[in-house]
C-alpha cells in the first residue's frame, strides 16, 4: 500500500474569519469555495477548511462543536526568514504562541495560531 498527502481539511466555526486568517494576513491563494468548503494552494499539499457545521450535516462526522482543551497536531509552512515573517504576522495581531528560536539541527521555528487555534509553525527549512 502506498498513501500519498493530498490535503488537509480543518474544521472551523467562522468563515469569514478563517478566510480572512488563510487569504489575507497568511496570503493563500483561494484554489476553490462551494459554500463553506475552501481549499488554498500550499504546494504539493492542498489546506483546506470547513465549518463544523456543514461537515456534521452534510458528511454525518461527529464534530464537536468547541475545540479540544489541547490542539494534538500542527500545520508547518517553510519561510525564508522566520523571524521577519513573525514581526510581519505580529503587527497584523497574529498570535504568536512560540517566538522565533534556533533548534539543535539548526533549523529556526516559531508557532503561530489561526482563529480557532490551530497551532502553525512557521520554519526554516532543514538544509
């Protein structure tokens, strides 16, 4: 058996704010909208989100509809300079859970979260 990473959907309470988090402070290019499905080009991996909501309705998930006390995963997106991004996503008032450090590999990583707390590192890339 061989998987391959398409996507990742997560489930969220707002539209609007989510799109506004993904579109405009993170600068995602919308690659599709039905109603309250997105999904954004990210690369190789397409994000994508959908309301708690539509996902019990339509899809029959059992969705909560608050978040867990802890996120148990994260999303990583590869910068060129972690810490200019995180000055940048700062003065848009981005919560920034983890400022910018330096890693025993040498990798630089900071997390970030989006509306619904999702946890996002933003990170060098391993060379």
């Amino acid at each position: 058996m061989k998987l391959a990473m398409k996507y990742i959907i997560l489930y969220v309470r707002n539209v609007e704010e989510t799109m506004h988090f993904y579109r405009d402070v993170l600068q995602l290019p919308v690659k599709m909208q039905v109603d309250t499905y997105v999904e954004f080009d990210t690369g190789m991996t397409t994000l994508s989100f959908n309301t708690r909501e539509s996902v019990r309705q339509d899809i029959g998930l059992d969705v909560a509809d608050d978040l867990m006390a802890s996120s148990t995963f994260e999303i990583g997106f590869v910068v060129e300079d972690v810490v200019a991004t995180i000055e940048h996503l700062r003065q848009q008032q981005v919560v920034i859970a983890k400022e910018p450090v330096v890693k025993p590999w040498g990798q630089t990583v900071a997390y970030i979260t989006d509306p619904d707390g999702h946890f996002i590192e933003i990170c060098s890339a391993i060379e």
